[in-house]
C-alpha cells in the first residue's frame, strides 16, 4: 500500500511547532507519541533511535523538544514512512531526523551495530491472538502485533542501545509487569514507570517504562500523571507537555 492509495492529512502538535501527515482514515496518531518523546532524556549532540516511527509523530517531537538532537527513525511499512519522510522535509529537520526503512526482526547494519545514546519505541499494544484485528492493513500494522512479539522489540532496543544508554516505551498499564520484567532481563536498571491516568482517581490505561542499560538500581514508580480534568479537559501537567513541549521523568 502507498500513500497514493488513501487520502492525506496534516496535523499539527506541540502548540503547532510540528507538522504530521497521516492517513485520513484507519491509522491516526494520538497523544502517545508525543508523551513517548517528553520522557526520552536525550541532550544537545545525542543520538536516539525510534523503532517503529509511523508517520514521525514522536521522532518530531523530540527533535522539535530537544535543540541538536539527531533522531534516526526506522519503519517498516513503506506508506508511514513515506509520510515520514514529507514530515521531516516540512518541518525543516533534515541532517537531523533520518527515516530509515527496515524492521525489528531484521534490523539494518545501523541499528545492530548499536551505539544508540537513547532507544524509544510506541509498539503495537495488543498481543497477537487476543482481539479481533482491524481490516484497514495500515491500523492493524499500527495496534496489533504480527510476526514481532513485544519482547523481539524489546531485544531490538538492546541491541540498538550504548551502554549507558536508555530506551523508554510507552504501552498499556496492564502490560507493566512485562515491560519491567523484560527490561531487567536484557540488563536495563534504574526502570522509572510513570502511569497515564485518563483522570483524577481512574485507572491507567497507559504507562511509560523507562531503564538505563547497564545500571543496577531497581524500579521507582511515579505518582501518575492525571490527563484530563473532570470536565474532560487537559489538566495543566499535560497541556505542559501536549503544547509547551515540557519533558516527564
């Protein structure tokens, strides 16, 4: 599938410093990949690496968030990341975002040889075999895992990452003991969790793991961040984050 074959659209985050184009039906990005970005502790000079950008919108964002920064976004399906790469070009961030084709299972030589100051992924949510999948290809490669399994993208942010270095993910809460637990298994300490919560009192739904490869301290878990207000609202820590490009963790 190519871009030629669905309608384009432009979408504008952090307050309108950062331009997305993306499907106009099936797969659309959300305030995931944004939150993914603010929690990657990446400086001035320092690398990171996306697996799995989609249409950019979190490699952008960090980017947009972090001045000198030099992100390589790798992307499996050739629609989103031709979409990447019109967002790079409409943004002005070439020299410093590269979209890369390839796939976790079978990363390429830049991503095996790894030295990756900081790795961030958003993978597909749902477990292969627990729901019934999306028949839009482009949705369905988005939410749903295929032949890589949560802990293959996992083993690829391993292998991508410096020693030193971080990888943070954002996925379902429900998903945390997993994440931990996997994280710790390749070597990745000092974990931060920080639960999404849609509002004062509610149950997260969402969740950003973050762990530094190589270091020995547990985890520590944050207070959650409350989303929305109860009139639905943003709450003031997210709008921080949503339009003023403020970090978390």
């Amino acid at each position: 599938m190519s871009v030629a074959d669905f309608g384009v659209t432009e979408t504008r985050l952090l307050g309108g410093r950062v331009v997305v184009f993306q499907p106009a039906k099936g797969y659309r990005t959300a305030i995931d990949a944004v939150l993914l970005a603010a929690a990657v502790p990446a400086q001035m000079g320092e690398s990171a690496l996306e697996l799995g950008t989609g249409v950019g919108a979190a490699a952008f964002a960090l980017a947009a968030r972090v001045e000198g920064v030099h992100v390589t976004a790798l992307e499996r399906e050739a629609a989103f990341a031709e979409l990447a790469k019109k967002g790079v070009a409409a943004n002005g961030f070439e020299g410093r975002v590269v979209v890369i084709p390839g796939d976790v299972l079978a990363p390429p030589k830049i991503v095996a040889d790894g030295g990756f100051d900081h790795v961030f992924l958003n993978p597909p949510y749902v477990a292969a075999g627990t729901s019934r999948p999306s028949p839009d290809p482009l949705k369905r490669a988005a939410t749903v895992e295929g032949e890589a399994r949560f802990e293959d993208w996992l083993k690829c942010a391993a292998m991508a990452c410096k020693a030193g270095g971080t990888v943070t993910v954002i996925h379902l809460a429900q998903r945390v003991p997993e994440i931990v637990g996997g994280m710790a298994a390749l070597g990745f300490g000092a974990q931060e969790v920080l639960m999404l919560a849609p509002k004062a009192g509610g149950k997260p739904k969402r969740a950003i793991i973050r762990g530094r490869l190589g270091a020995t301290a547990g985890v520590t878990e944050h207070p959650p961040l409350v989303l929305h207000e109860a009139n639905g609202d943003y709450t003031a820590a997210t709008e921080n984050v949503l339009r003023h490009a403020e970090s978390l963790l």
